[in-house]
C-alpha cells in the first residue's frame, strides 16, 4: 500500500525544512511507496493525518517533531476513538524526538526509514487529556509554563533551549491550589506541577514520570509542591535522572483516571504543545493498547 507522509518543516525550528531531500532520498533508498504532503502551519496536520487515514494511507508516517507525532495521532484519532490506529511510521526531525527515544528507535533518518520499510509494529497506549490524545506526556502547572518560555526563546537551539526555559519557569515561582482524583486516591492543595507520563521521558532531558510504561495500560503521573525557588532549583537535576521521585516533595501514582481542578487556572501541554492556557478542569484517561507503532 501507500504511505502518506506527512511533512512539518518548522520542526526543530525550520531545521526540518534543509532537510527535505533527505528525508525522500531515505524513503526511495528503502524501497518505500509513498506521497508526501508538506504541513503550512502546524494546526493543519491533524486534519492532513485525518484525511490521510480515511482515504486509505497506509502506513502514514509523521516526519517532524513530537508535537508533529502527536498531532498526526490526532488525526487518526478522528477517524476511530474505539479501534487501534496506524501503524505510524516515525522520521524524527525535532529537537528532543521524546517518542522515538523513549521506544529504543533509531535517531537516523536511513535508519528510521529502514524500520519503517521491515513492517514491524508495536502496540502501545494512549493517554488523553480532555479533547486531545498524546502519545507521551501531558502536563499541567510548572510543565507547560516551561513550554511557554520556550516558545518565546529564538536564540537557543536544541535540548539547551528547554533547561534554560525550566530555569525562567522556575524563577517566576509559580503555585496553583488543585483538586487531584485518581483510581484508589485524591489530593487537594499547593501544587507546583502535575506531569503525567504515557512515557517516561520528556523534553530530552526529564524523566519526569519515570515508572511510567506505555504497554501497561495505566498513566502514571507526578504530583509536586516545591515551597521556594531554591527547593525547586535543587528538583531540577533530580528529575533528569528521575530520582525525584524519591523526594519528599513529590509523588508518583499510577491509575486509568485523573480529574484536577485548579485554582488559579493553569495552562496545560500536550506532547509538548500548548494546548491551553487557561483551564480549572482537565481529566485525563488511559486508552489501552491503542496505537500500532512501527519499530526495529
């Protein structure tokens, strides 16, 4: 059959674009029948992997970053919320590329065309959080205002850009009093950030829910309240190992189901996107064994 690839150019801040030809030249060398579309902006992506899933595409293959991964299994979404989507061929171009990382793929655009090319796939879950379904993680409080800081950021390129955002988020001191429920428990007070985890790893470099598995059929997500800067400046260089977790200030629970409500309202990120900036409400759920995925 056919493959549609679909093609985001700002990934990795317009260093996607260069790289174009190399992406074809990958897909021809394997052998790969495909037709490629080029996204113009990035909310159009979901409707292109929409249409693409409708039309009969197969595999379709998301060559971008992980908001491109995430927003290309939206659009397969559209098509079935009940039945298992893809299989989805990856070709990373972005900055951290969390999704490829944190299932052992290849980084290599050759070498991600050939895994692509032997058919192979893997089931994983889905998480979902409101409207929007992720692939990786989802976060509330601290997470997303890293994303904001890092959209604002021109100068810095590559994984360096997201540890200098954590560090501006980090200096704004920011605090929200939330409401949590989950399978077998509930929390209510001073929360500093809420990273739920499809996956463990995040923003290449933060192993923000670090039991997190995308086979069990759970989320687990990470709950933390760091009082002054300088409490959660010394959290930082634990949460790239995923040791934070073992601190006082923060816990880790895994369940099918979390409903927060917070005070002020919080933005949110979704496979690293800013999906909200604004929200007192979001549940988030665990789709089981929802997406075929094509690995080594």
């Amino acid at each position: 059959m056919t493959a549609k690839v679909i093609y985001n150019p700002y990934a990795a801040r317009w260093n996607a674009l260069r790289r174009k030809p190399e992406v074809e030249q990958s897909l021809q060398a394997e052998g790969i029948e495909y037709e490629l579309v080029q996204s113009d902006s990035a909310d159009q992506i979901v409707g292109i992997a929409e249409s693409a899933a409708r039309e009969g595409f197969s595999p379709i293959i998301a060559a971008g970053g992980d908001g491109t991964f995430g927003e290309v299994v939206n659009g397969l979404y559209r098509t079935d919320q009940e039945g298992v989507l893809g299989p989805l061929g990856i070709l990373p171009l972005g900055t951290a590329n969390d999704l490829p990382v944190n299932l052992d793929m290849p980084l290599g655009l050759r070498e991600a065309a050939r895994v692509i090319a032997g058919g192979k796939t893997r089931r994983i879950d889905l998480g979902k959080a409101n409207e929007w379904v992720f692939d990786n993680n989802s976060a509330v409080g601290l997470e997303p205002l890293v994303t904001i800081y890092n959209i604002r950021m021109v100068k810095l390129r590559g994984v360096i850009r997201y540890f200098v955002a954590a560090l501006r988020a980090i200096n704004q001191k920011p605090e929200w009093t939330m409401s949590l429920e989950w399978d077998d428990g509930s929390y209510e007070g001073p929360v500093s950030l809420v990273s739920v985890g499809n996956c463990p790893v995040t923003g290449g470099l933060f192993r923000m829910a670090p039991g997190a598995d995308p086979t069990d059929g759970l989320l687990t997500f990470v709950v933390g309240y760091a009082s002054t800067r300088r409490r959660m400046l010394g959290l930082l260089p634990k949460v790239i190992s995923g040791t934070h977790i073992h601190d006082p200030a923060v816990q880790q629970y895994h369940t099918r189901r979390l409903f927060i409500r917070s005070v002020p309202s919080t933005p949110i990120q979704v496979d690293g996107e800013l999906r909200g900036t604004d929200l007192t409400e979001v549940l988030y759920e665990a789709l089981p064994a929802r997406l075929d995925i094509l690995v080594p």
